[in-house]
C-alpha cells in the first residue's frame, strides 16, 4: 500500500510540462516496446486520492496487472530519470553532480587535460554558489590527477591546504546548521506547550554564532544567524527580532543566484516575513510588495507553483478581510477557485480549509450570503480530514449567521441545535457568547428595544471577553465584535471594519 501511494503522490506531484517530457522521454527510451508503464501512469494521474481498489477495478482486463509490481517499480524509477532530465538546467547543484559525474569519466579514461579543465571550469561554479562538500570533492579529483601524472610535490600541498580551509568552512557552516535546527525546535515547542525552558532558550542565544555575525563565512551561515535570531519574536517575545527577517531578505536578495537555486527557502522566508507584519497596519504597503513579489516569480515545479500560489492568495485574503476590503478581493475569488482546483491533489486539507474560510468570509462582508454558504459548506465538507477544529468552530457560527441575514429562522433554528448539541464546556468563550445572541435574536427581532439591550449588552460582553488574549485572537479571527457593533450603529459590517483600521493608522486604539 505504502509503496503504491508512494507512486501515486510522485505522479501528482508532476505538472503538466514534466508529463508531457515523461511521455517523450519514454518514447526514447522504450521506442519498440508496448509502454504498459504508460498505461498504468495514465491511470493514477488521473485519480484524485489513491485508491486501490479503484486501481484494481481499472486493471482487471489489461495485461499490466499480471506484473503490476516490477512496472510499478520501473516507473517511479522513469519518472525520476525523466525529472533529472527535464531539470538539468533548472539546478545548480544537479549540474554540478553531473559535471563530477564527467570528470570522473574522462580520469577514467586516461584524458587527463580535458579532465583538469572541467575541474577548472567546475570550480568557479560551486565557488559562486559556495557548495564547499562539491568543491572538496574537486580538490581531491585534483590530487588524483596530480598523482596520476606524476605532477608537482608543491602543487599537492597547496590542493592539501586548501582541503583543510575547506573542511574549517564546512565545520563552522554546520555549527550554524545545528543552532538553526535548535532554535526551529524550540519555536515549534512554543506553539504546543507554554513549559518552555526559558533558560535553555537564552542560554542558545548567548552563542558566539548567534551574537555576532562576524562568524559566518558563507551566505548559509548568513542566512541562518538572521533566521535564528529571527525566532527570538516566538521565543523571547523581542520585537526588534522582526529586523533580523527583514536582513535576511535583503541578504537573500542581494544574491539572486541563490534564489534561483532554492527558490523554496526563499518562499518561506517571505512566508514569516509576512506572518509577522500580517495586521501591522503601519505595513499594508510593505505587505503589497511582499504579496506582488510572491506573484511575481515562476518555476517549473508544480509544488514552488503551488506555494507560491497559496502563500500570496492566502495573505492577501488575509489583508483583505483584517481591513475590510472586502469588495476588491471579491474581484480574485474567481482566479482563486480556479487555482485551488489546478493544485487541488498538492495542496494540504488544512490549507484549503483556510482559503475557503477567507473567502467565505469576504463574501460575507461583500453582503453576498448566498455564495458565502456555498463556501462554509465547502470548509465543512472537509472537517474529518483537517486538523484545525478553530476554523470549523467558527465558520459553524458564521453559517448561523448567514441564515440570520438571510432570515432563514427555520434552518437556522435547526442548524443551531446541531451546533448546541457540540458544545462542550471548552468552547471558547467568545463563540459561546455568539450562540447566545443568536438564539436570542429572533425573539428580539420584532422589538427594537429588546433588540437594542442585546446588541448593547453583547458588544460590553465582547469587550471584556476580548481582555483575554486567547479569546480575542478567536475572536478576530472572524471579526465578531465588529458584526454586531455594525447591527447596533446601523453601518454596514465593511465600513465599521474599515473605520476600525482608520483610528489604528491615526494612532488611536493601537494594538
């Protein structure tokens, strides 16, 4: 079973360019054989989430399926093959393996010349990208080459001293590897548990590595003394910990080669960048930049394409219903939709629960309740497969809600119940508070001042409730208060968000 979504997730995982290069590239390699490998391809990349029986139903009269184990096999081996293939130029570092590749040919066959100058030529490379395990492969292909032509005693101890200055390199780019990877942890530490060792935490960063730069010698170890000290925000609770990110863009942007090669690194430094400045109104423009930068690059790979597809449409969703824009991103739900279908089989449950959140969440600003259920629905439909039981808490509220704008107090009585029926003493505070209001309202409806004392006296509730951290980020995530204060003032839900937003950039009631 293992081995089989093992194919399975190998074939989603192509786009539609590198399927097109595997069918051409199998034609090459097995012209006068019937491709049954082919077949079998043709059949998983057309399913949706593996399924084996469904696999066995669709080979039980084809012939493959008498040795559906070894085709198996030498298909994720051809698909890997053509991806190398496809790639060559894409990668850096695969161009570098296969130059070693060919130098070791060439000394094998005794063409020694040709051989020194591929070395040569090999060495600027990974020089420039600064792949120091390469380059000590190439120092030592070197020695081989001097010793087979009986080269100079001088010229060996040179290619020696060079070796240990390189090992030094590799040595000092591990340590700062092994302080990334701790100071990773404890951050993911952080979100689960508040038991963090506060003395271990400061201890790490009263490392030498981590106090000054001046340690790092390449643009790695650079790169990973800004993004750990850029966890300092998580762990520390430091601010200024936020500029660290901010040098590391800078650093990363100021060596474009090093983009090209790890465009994925490059995106999820972004991806915290933008996390971090998420409802800094102080930020919206440098949060716009973030997002068209994030547009504004390509790559061959399906799953870069995906990220960077769900990192700028799911901050810009963000930004959108944080500020109240809710019109204007109306405008890319249609792009967005279709998007989510393209990268629909690589693209994490949790994610689309979170895409289909905010764009029910638009569309309930926009005052279009109907496409707003659609969506809910959408989200709802996937709960057993997500792990993010907040969002689905939530979004049960707002469909309550959406019945309630739409005056629809039959289903709404009764989806009520279902959610009552849920409720446990867990629930938040905040959601319990909003069960209250709608089970009250339509009573209230048809007076206006019963209805007045319960707006009234539910936005106190939520004030004082939004007191406690944990509740207002709840709160907030859909934003609650902001509802009912547009019930009670007769505004619409958009333009109190928006005049909300207004007071913080005046500097009024800042967070």
């Amino acid at each position: 079973m293992q081995n089989n979504k093992k194919l399975f997730e190998l074939i989603q995982s192509l786009s539609k360019s590198e399927k097109i290069y595997l069918k051409k590239f199998a034609f090459l390699h097995d012209r006068n054989k019937k491709n049954n490998y082919l077949e079998l391809f043709n059949i998983l990349q057309k399913q949706r989430t593996y399924d084996d029986d469904k696999l066995a139903e669709a080979l039980k009269k084809k012939s493959i399926s008498k040795n559906l184990s070894s085709i198996k096999h030498y298909l994720y081996k051809l698909i890997l093959r053509s991806l190398r293939n496809y790639h060559h130029g894409d990668n850096t570092s695969m161009e570098v393996k296969n130059l070693i590749a060919d130098i070791h040919i060439l000394y094998q066959r005794g063409l020694y010349n040709q051989c020194r100058s591929l070395i040569s030529s090999t060495k600027k490379i990974v020089l420039k990208y600064e792949m120091y395990s390469e380059y000590y492969i190439l120092l030592k292909s070197e020695i081989n080459l001097v010793i087979a032509i009986q080269g100079d005693a001088n010229e060996m101890k040179e290619i020696v001293k060079e070796q240990k200055r390189v090992l030094a390199i590799l040595a000092n780019s591990l340590t700062y590897q092994e302080l990334s990877n701790e100071t990773y942890f404890y951050t993911a530490l952080s979100e689960q548990t508040a038991a963090l060792d506060q003395k271990k935490v400061q201890e790490l960063f009263r490392h030498p590595f981590l106090t000054d730069i001046k340690h790092a010698q390449t643009f790695y170890d650079k790169s990973n003394f800004y993004f750990s000290n850029g966890r300092k925000r998580y762990l520390l609770a430091d601010d200024k910990a936020d500029d660290y990110l901010i040098k590391n863009m800078e650093l990363w942007e100021s060596k474009p080669h090093f983009i090209k090669d790890n465009v994925s690194d490059y995106l999820v430094l972004l991806h915290n960048i933008m996390l971090l400045n998420a409802h800094n109104v102080k930020k919206a423009g440098f949060m716009s930049e973030l997002i068209n930068k994030l547009k504004s690059i390509s790559s061959n790979s399906l799953h870069i394409q995906a990220k960077l597809f769900q990192f700028a449409y799911m901050t810009q969703q963000d930004q959108s219903t944080y500020f109240g824009t809710f019109e204007e991103e109306k405008k890319s739900i249609p792009y967005i939709e279709k998007e989510l279908k393209k990268y629909d089989a690589v693209t994490p449950y949790n994610m689309k629960l979170v895409f289909y959140f905010n764009t029910a969440y638009v569309l309930f600003g926009c005052g279009d309740y109907k496409a707003a259920l659609l969506w809910i629905n959408k989200a709802l439909d996937i709960e057993s497969k997500t792990t993010s039981k907040l969002y689905i808490m939530i979004l049960k509220i707002i469909k309550l809600f959406v019945f309630l704008e739409l005056k629809n107090f039959e289903l709404l009585e009764f989806s009520l119940r279902s959610v009552t029926r849920t409720q446990r003493k867990s629930f938040p505070k905040g959601l319990s508070l909003m069960l209250d209001f709608i089970r009250k309202y339509p009573s209230a409806n048809s007076d206006k001042q019963l209805m007045h004392q319960l707006l009234q006296i539910t936005i106190q509730k939520l004030n004082e409730i939004i007191k406690d951290p944990a509740e207002k980020q709840i709160i907030e995530a859909f934003d609650f208060l902001s509802l009912i204060e547009s019930k009670f003032t007769g505004q619409s839900f958009a333009r109190i968000v928006q005049g909300k937003v207004q007071n913080k950039i005046r500097g009024k009631d800042l967070v």
